[in-house]
C-alpha cells in the first residue's frame, strides 16, 4: 500500500486547458481485479515541460482490502492500462496511470474533461560555490558554502532535504566532480533513503546557502589545485504554493519541476 501525504494548491492553479478533439473513442472504465469501479474527480493533468507524458487520475469512494496486491486497469476503447501508483487516506483511493499526450486527450474527452498542459516555466536559479576558509590536504571536513538564488522574475518554493537519510547525513540532492591538477578524484557513493524535507520561498533576487561538507564525497588527500563542480537538484513548485495545503489527486505532480543548478569553484589544497 502506498500511502500518500499531499501538500497544497488549488486544482485549477497553473493549469492551461487543452481543447479535447471532437469525439471520444467510447467510456473509461476503472477495474480493480477485474471487478468495475465507480470514480469520480477525474483529472487529465501534463507531468513534463513538453506535455508529452500526462498522468490520468481518478478517486475511487472506496478502500480496498489488502490494496498492496491489488491490480487496477483503466478501459477505454481497445486499451487496458495498467495503474503505475494508487493510494488511500483511509477513506478513498486513488489512481494515477500514466499516458501520452494523444491518449490523454481522447481519454479526456471521455472522461469530460479537458486534459491539461504546463504552462511555461518562468522561473530561474543561479549558483556560487565559496570555500569559507583555507583547506590542508587530509583534512576530516572540507566545508563548502552553495548559495542558491532566485534571478527570475516571480517568487519560487524550493523543497530542501528529502535526500539526507544516510550514514554520513550528506546532502544527495547534491553530486561533485573534483579534479586535482587534471587528473579526475574518485566520489564516494552513498546511497540515501528519503529524509525530512520543507519547501522554502525564494522572492526574486533572494539566496539560500546550503553549508556542505566536500569530504561527505571526496577525500581531498594531496595538496594541489583542484576543481570543484557542484550541481543541486531542485524540486520547485509556482509562487501560487502554500505548503500545508492539501493538493487535488496528482496536482503536484503536475506542477512540480525539476531543475539541476551548477556552480564550479578553484580550489588550492595547501600541505
């Protein structure tokens, strides 16, 4: 069973209607272990910046036993897709399957709904990367100042943690490439298992530093000059977000972009 925590917006927020084509190809049916299902609350909603890949939603009033092992499909003419994701509050179930854009707009049709397309992204990060002291070559901790800032036009909410759940408590949604005089240094991997994450707000012009610890990836053990490459992985949602907030089934999703943010630094390892 997945169980799913939804944070927050209006279901009508961002949303850029797509006109359905003049005929739908017969009615949706949901069915679970081959038994049909009553829905209600579709939503047709893009997941990508090129409105290729769209995600069908639907709420069933209902919660079905043992829902690990269950095996939901949506019907629609010829087609049978199969459920890529469902969960429950306890009180109903939803069910996410993904389609492409042509199917989802014949399934809109169905359904009578409009399926719905990003809009364009407006917003944009830059970055700069400071080592705030000296650095000797061997030492335990290399600290690292990353600061994130917001050069579009509108505020942004960016999502910082979730990735920290590991055994050195590193940072993941950040990855290095470190050479020294040339020659590339191996990076440690460290796998992660989720970790607390909150969205935070970034007006126009506003930073965040994250303080990060180089050695959590890269043992800086000969002094020299080396270069540093870092690169954040964003979560970001619209300025109209309020955390806290519950989303309509798959709105975050769909509102939600993914945007990796580079900053390099020249950095002189002393004996």
């Amino acid at each position: 069973m997945m169980l799913r925590t939804l944070c927050c917006l209006a279901a009508a927020a961002c949303a850029v209607p797509v006109a359905p084509p003049p005929s739908a190809a017969g009615p949706v049916r949901l069915l679970v272990d081959g038994n049909e299902v009553a829905f209600r609350e579709p939503a047709v909603l893009s997941i990508d910046d090129a409105n290729a890949r769209f995600h069908v939603n639907l709420t069933a009033p209902t919660v079905f036993a043992n829902d690990s092992g269950i095996m939901p499909v949506l019907h629609h003419g010829e087609q049978g897709l199969r459920s890529s994701s469902w969960g429950n509050d306890g009180k109903e179930t939803w069910f996410v399957f993904p389609v492409n854009a042509s199917d989802a707009r014949t399934i809109a049709a169905a359904l009578g709904v409009v399926a719905r397309e990003r809009p364009p992204w407006t917003g944009q990060l830059e970055a700069q990367l400071r080592a705030p002291g000296e650095v000797a070559a061997g030492a335990a901790t290399v600290p690292l100042q990353f600061e994130l800032t917001n050069t579009g036009p509108l505020p942004l909410w960016f999502l910082d943690g979730g990735r920290g759940r590991n055994q050195v408590g590193r940072d993941n949604r950040f990855q290095f490439v470190v050479d020294r005089d040339g020659t590339a240094l191996p990076i440690i991997e460290v796998h992660d298992f989720g970790g607390i994450a909150m969205y935070r707000r970034l007006g126009p012009g506003e930073s965040w530093t994250f303080d990060v610890d180089l050695a959590h990836w890269c043992r800086l053990a000969k002094p020299g000059v080396h270069r540093v490459r870092a690169t954040y992985g964003a979560d970001l949602m619209p300025p109209e977000y309020e955390p806290g907030q519950t989303l309509a089934p798959g709105l975050h999703s769909h509102l939600q972009r993914e945007r990796t943010v580079a900053a390099e630094l020249v950095l002189t390892v002393h004996e």
